[in-house]
C-alpha cells in the first residue's frame, strides 16, 4: 500500500482515477493498493510572534528583532481536521512509502514537506513530477516517480522564502509602526514592487510638458511630415515658405522586414497580454489558468520558460490539428499550415516546466461549460500556441524623402507582403473570433507608389500643435514586465534568473499592494495611494530596492541547484533586519510624529499604531485592527466606573491602571483595586488585582488582598 498525497481535492481525483483509488473515505480516495489524499493548499503556516513569547502581544519596539530561534507551525481551525486525517495516513503501518504530488514547485514542495514535518513520519518520499493533468501524463509520471531527496535543494529554498518574508515582514513592519505610530505594513517584495509605482508617479509628477509643432505637407495624398519643431517661430516660417511651393522626391529607400513569431507563454507573459487584450488582472488570469490546468485543459501554468522539449513534437502537432478543429480560427474550412514545431523546442531552456499550451483534453470540452474567464484565458493560449509556431510576418518598409525649399520632409508607409502569425491577432479584435485580414487596417500604413525624381505642384501646408507626454502609470501589464526584469542592470549576462518575485507569486504581490491600501486599480492602471507614498517616503533605500530583491530570488534560484547555502542567504537577510533596526534607532522625536494630525493617547498594545479618543471609546488609528477601549466597559458597569482619558493612557501604557472608587454592590460600599488590561483574540479582557493594605479613600478602611 502506497499513500499519494495532493495539493487540492480536484488534483487528488484526477490522480485517484488513473491509479484506482475511487472508494470515497473521510478526507481521501482508496483503492486496492494505494491511498490518495490531499492538502487543501498550505495546511500549515508559521506562528505569529506572541507564540514564541507572550510579551510578543505588546508591539514594542524594544523587542526588536524577533528571530525564532526554532520556527513553529500552526494549523488554522477549519484545517486541522484533514491534517488529522493526513497525520493517520502517513503512520499507518501498512503504508510502504508516500509520493509527494504536490503542485510541481517551490510552493508545492513547501506544502508537503511540511505536513509531512508534522506527522512526525519516517516513511520513504517518492517524487511525482508533471506538467499536465492529462490522464497519459499522470500514468507516465507515476510509472517513473522520483526520489523525494532530489528536491531536498528546493525544499530549503521554500523554507528560506518563507523565513525570510517571516522575518523581514514582522521586524520591518513592527519598528517602523512603533517608531511612526501609525501602522505601516513593510513585505520584503511587495514594498519594491510599491517604491517602482511610486517612481514612476513622481516621474509623471514632476514632467514638464513641452509645446512642439509638426508641419506637413500634402504630396498628392502622401504626407511628408518634419516633425518635432520646438521653436514656434520656425514652424511658422517653414509653414510660410512651403505652402503652395513645389516639392520633389529626394530618395526612396524600400526594405524588406521580418517578425519572428512570438515565444509560447510563460506565466508572466500569459498574465501581461490577459491584462492587455481583456483586462483582465495577474490574479484573476492565475486563478482561471489553475483552474483549466485542474480540468486538464492546459499544462502546468505556474511556468517560466516559453519552450517544450523536444520529444513533445508530435503531441504539439496534435494540439495544433485540435485547435484549428475548436475553434476554426481562419473560418469552418480552414486547413491548418504545417506547424513549424523546431521553432518552440529547446530542451536547455526547459528546467522543471515547459511553456503554456492546450492539451489533446480541448477536443472532447465542452467549452460552454466553462466560466467566463476561462473561456477567454483557453482561448488566448490556443491561438498564441498557434501563434508561435506560424509563419513569419514580412513587410516592405518604404521611407521617402521629400525636399520643399531646403527643407527635408520624410515620409514612410509599409506593405505586407506575408502576413504570418500576426493575421491571428485579429482573432482578438471581431466578436466571431477569426483569423481575418481587416481592410481598412491593411491600408492605413500604404503610401502611393513613387520613384526618385517625382514632383509634387502647390503642395498644401499645414501646422500642427503637440505637447510631450510624460511616463505613463503602470498597468498590471507593464507591471508584471517591470517585476521581471528588475534589477537586469546589476545582473552579469549569463545570470539565470532576475527580477522580483517569481511567476506564481507576481499576482499575489500586487493583490497584497491593493488589499493594504498601498495602491489602488483605476481601470487598468495601478497608482499607488497616498498612504503607498508615505511609506516608501520613509523607507530606507535598501529596503525598497528592486535590484537587491532581485537578487536575493537569484540566490534562491542558486540554492535550488545546489550552488549557495541556506545558512548564507538567511545570514544576509538577519543583517538586512540588523541594518534596518540601525536606521530606526536614529529616527528622532520629530520625524516620528510626522504622521500624527492630533494628540493620541498612547499606543496600540497590538499593533502600535497611535490610540485616540472618540466619543464612546478610544480606538486604534490602525483600520485593520479591531483594538478599542470602550468608556462604558461591561466589566466595569456594575462597579459605577467608566474609562476616562487618563486611566486609558495608564492602561495603554503599562496594562493596569489603579482605580479608587469601584463600587461593590454585594458590600454596598466603594473599594479600590488595580485593572488590568489584557488583550487577546481582538478582545480586551480586563480583570482586578488587590494590592495589600492601602486604605480606601472613602472609607477609610483598608482593603485584603484577594485572589
């Protein structure tokens, strides 16, 4: 008996029927000789700060840093039910060995290794590693199942990221609340991803506009333009001396240009034109691509090579026949041009997942079945699958020169002479989706045929008025580009891998950015808030640089493949914090309160953002936190006591506050007493403590201790 354990319950189905496991038992499939169960994605994370030490509820900043010496795992609450059932399955005796089938990547293997870290397991791990959810591909992959220890180097990996966004998230994001009293949240690649959106807003901020004039002239239905003309005054006097003068063809220079077609998809490139062509964003893109890869649909999304290996010929001729047969791409007659498959295929530039393509599945779907999105993201991958294995795209360039009173004017049009791979982009811009050459589009770039000597009679002249435009704001496209090739500059050429993020976890960076209120979606674009701005107004540089998050991707890249320790890149990180808590202590006074529009109270003892008063509580200035001090507490309404101003700022404080004049309705008499505060759970707990032999004020008499 052999126990197969998934990511998701639909993965672990698809798994079941191949292998035989179809008995249905609680939280896994069974079958004669093997037992399939599954994760429900991460099952397990680490533990907040307060679970390594109590004192760890207070945000204070002298606390600081906190590095666990033994990392902790939690299950959240509707979750420990499966890892029960998971725990069972991985000791039972008569289970041989266990087979990680964990979506095939960093997150994947992180996934696995440690629910089986928490079943305290010792049973041999066996490796199934695919790109497809087919039923063939499944079979193959459990027929030739590899050693669990051969991804030992991407284990460490996975645990290294997760450490260090661990620790980077937690310190940065508590020293810098703490030190500004107000809550600032700070991710070791989502706060580059923001300084990126930032600069490029202070970009546009700060352009100055400049007034430009083109002046044109009409050559018998050619214009010849002289563009970019600063001086007004100069336009002018050109536009005076030309119109109605005589022009004649200096030069015709005619050249023949190709377009290779584009590379298969990769994830970032699949979510960039998603973004693009539908509007699709980096996340809603992901979850549509998953979820046709659990349909079976299409390979593995969370890729980043644009290639297949090279004995996937004749199965990328089948999926090209298949497409054409869906969709019918050039029209219900069309036959398909011989693929040019040798274009695509390149097993050097393959490492663990080939690029993004349909399966032979597409034949039998039932495409109406699917959810709008998937319906488009299947779509766009089976024409761009086409796409790259077409024809190339040939064109005559032609520029013309044209002299007008000692003035040089150019001209230029082209001819498509093959259309290519590019006539499948029209797919993209008619409701029936065909492959049709627009005719209006195919002439707008002509311009009439002319020869070296040709005059033109009274040309018309005209004058144009234009501005320069600034950077544009960054859309999810754009983005995710940025994302991939930040930091190229300081990387030697033949470094692998660059930029921030991966593919999988580009989308969930962004996500985070809107979620926390640090930038905002407006249409397609991304523009960071002004709360975005503030924050990487006072960051440090080296905590928002790209090319230093970059490279700290290429070095859990390099630990993949064995080349650098895990012990090097968490010794880098831990002096990063060092260095940031350096930077923190020589903030001042001042520059601390530069977020403070009125006078708070204290601080928040769960988040540290500042505390001020309202009209029936004092609250945390922080919105995701739900810390309050009410006035009229219930634990206090039948002692006659409500919380004013100065005992919440004892209670902030220290945690207690000495109260005089509690009433005791039992004893029908007043009795002081020490409250004490103590947050958990997003509640405020309070409770009495009786120092020993202080008389009461009103009395006279002293009060006993009690318990």
């Amino acid at each position: 008996m052999y126990l197969v354990i998934a990511e998701k319950p639909s993965v672990s189905r698809s798994i079941a029927h191949v292998i035989g496991a179809e008995k249905n038992q609680e939280g896994y499939l069974e079958g004669k000789d093997c037992i399939v169960s599954w994760c429900l994605g991460h099952l397990a994370e680490y533990f907040p700060p307060d679970a390594y030490d109590e004192k760890f509820r207070r945000w204070n900043y002298d606390d600081l840093p906190i590095i666990p010496k033994e990392w902790k795992l939690e299950v959240p609450e509707e979750k420990k039910e499966q890892l029960y059932v998971l725990k069972r399955l991985l000791n039972r005796p008569d289970i041989r060995y266990v087979v990680n089938a964990c979506d095939a990547g960093r997150e994947g293997e992180l996934i696995f290794r440690r629910v089986y870290e928490l079943s305290g397991s010792s049973k041999p791990v066996k490796r199934l590693w695919i790109s497809s959810m087919e039923d063939s591909a499944i079979r193959e992959g459990m027929e030739h199942l590899r050693e669990g220890a051969d991804y030992n180097n991407l284990a460490k990996a996975a645990v290294c990221r997760a450490q260090a966004d661990w620790l980077v998230g937690m310190n940065a994001t508590r020293a810098f609340t703490t030190k500004y009293y107000k809550k600032l949240t700070v991710g070791r690649v989502q706060t580059p991803a923001l300084a990126m959106l930032v600069d490029r807003m202070d970009q546009i901020s700060e352009f100055k506009k400049q007034k430009y004039f083109n002046v044109e002239l009409d050559c018998d239905g050619m214009k010849a333009e002289k563009q970019k003309i600063f001086d007004a005054g100069e336009a002018d006097r050109l536009l005076k001396n030309c119109d109605g003068s005589n022009a004649v063809v200096l030069s015709v220079e005619t050249e023949e240009k190709t377009v290779k077609p584009p590379r298969l998809y990769d994830l970032t490139t699949l979510q960039r034109e998603a973004n693009r062509i539908y509007g699709m964003t980096a996340q809603q893109t992901l979850n549509a691509a998953q979820s046709l890869y659990e349909s079976k649909l299409i390979t593995y999304p969370r890729t980043d090579s644009n290639y297949l290996t090279e004995d996937m010929e004749q199965t990328v001729k089948t999926v090209i026949r298949i497409i054409h047969e869906k969709y019918h791409p050039s029209g219900p007659f069309d036959q398909p041009n011989v693929p040019d498959t040798k274009r695509v295929m390149n097993n050097k530039k393959v490492s663990d997942h080939h690029a993004i393509i349909p399966t032979a599945e597409l034949r039998e779907a039932d495409l109406t079945e699917l959810k709008e999105p998937e319906q488009k993201i299947l779509f766009l991958i089976s024409i761009h699958t086409v796409e790259a294995m077409e024809k190339e795209h040939i064109y005559l360039e032609t520029s013309v020169e044209v002299g007008c009173k000692d003035e040089i004017f150019l001209a230029k049009g082209k001819k498509v002479l093959q259309y290519g791979w590019k006539i499948y982009e029209e797919c993209f811009k008619n409701k029936d989706g065909l492959a049709i050459e627009d005719p209006a589009g195919a002439e707008k770039d002509r311009i009439p045929d002319v020869k070296k000597g040709d005059e033109f009679y009274h040309v018309e002249a005209r004058k144009t008025e234009h501005f320069t435009t600034p950077p544009k704001n960054y859309t999810e496209d754009t983005l995710l580009s940025a994302m991939e090739t930040a930091g190229n500059k300081e990387f030697d050429s033949d470094t692998e891998k660059k930029g921030l993020g991966t593919p999988a976890t580009r989308a969930s960076i962004i996500e985070k950015l809107v979620h926390s209120q640090y930038a905002s979606r407006k249409g397609k674009q991304i523009i960071p808030t002004e709360d975005g701005k503030a924050l990487i107004e006072i960051l440090p540089d080296f905590l928002k640089s790209a090319s230093m998050t970059a490279e700290w991707e290429n070095q859990l890249l390099e630990m993949e493949h064995g080349k650098i320790a895990s012990e090097q890149f968490m010794e880098g990180i831990r002096n990063m914090i060092t260095m940031m808590l350096n930077g923190c202590d020589q903030i001042g006074e001042e520059e601390s309160r530069r977020f403070q529009t009125k006078e708070s109270i204290g601080t928040c003892p769960v988040c540290g953002s500042l505390v001020y008063e309202g009209k029936k509580n004092f609250y945390c200035s922080n919105r995701d936190c739900n810390f309050a001090l009410w006035k009229e507490a219930r634990y206090l309404q039948s002692m006659r006591k409500t919380i004013d101003k100065k005992m919440a700022a004892e209670l902030l404080k220290n945690g207690s506050t000495h109260v005089k004049d509690l009433y005791s309705a039992k004893k029908d008499r007043y009795f002081e007493a020490d409250l004490l505060m103590k947050p958990e759970d997003g509640k405020v707990l309070f409770s009495l403590s009786f120092p020993e032999n202080k008389p009461n004020h009103k009395t006279g008499k002293k009060t006993k201790k009690r318990s």
